[in-house]
C-alpha cells in the first residue's frame, strides 16, 4: 500500500478507505475476466457441455462484480448475454 501524504484525518481516512476499495474492486475484476478468458478456451476447443456447466460461475463472478460496483450492473448483463450467445 502507498504512503498517504494525507494533510488531515479525513483525508488520511479517505486514502485508506480508496485503497481498500480499489482492492477489492481489482480482485472482482480480474476474477470476472479470467473466468471469461477460461469460457472463451472452452467454446473455443469445442468443448461446449463443460462450457454450459461453467457459464454459471461466469454469470455469478460478473453478478458480485456489479453488485459491488466494480462494473456496471448493464454490462455485466451484456457480457451474461453475449457469453450465453457463444453457446448456441
């Protein structure tokens, strides 16, 4: 974590607090984005059944991601759809 170069308590405090969140906010991300890639392989190598079983933990990663307002909850359902696409 980065030294707080804070003037006040509030502002101190307010570091803090932004540091946290954009942890956490990383960690929802990167989480999202790599249960996508791993979606994505499985299509790709023809592998739609264990794709079809996956997707659901895709679409639950992408939902915690919105609920925390690390995305958007519209593009979490964009990607819910487009993924979804990729199985048909």
């Amino acid at each position: 974590h980065a030294l707080s170069m804070a003037n006040t308590k509030s502002a101190a405090k307010r570091a803090r607090v932004s540091q946290r969140r954009r942890d956490i906010n990383k960690k929802r991300g990167t989480a999202y984005k790599q249960a996508e890639k791993k979606f994505k392989a499985l299509v790709q190598e023809g592998k739609k059944d264990e794709a079809g079983k996956f997707l659901s933990e895709v679409q639950s990663k992408l939902d915690s991601a919105a609920k925390g307002s690390s995305i958007h909850r519209n593009k979490a359902s964009r990607a819910k759809a487009r993924l979804a696409r990729l199985l048909k």
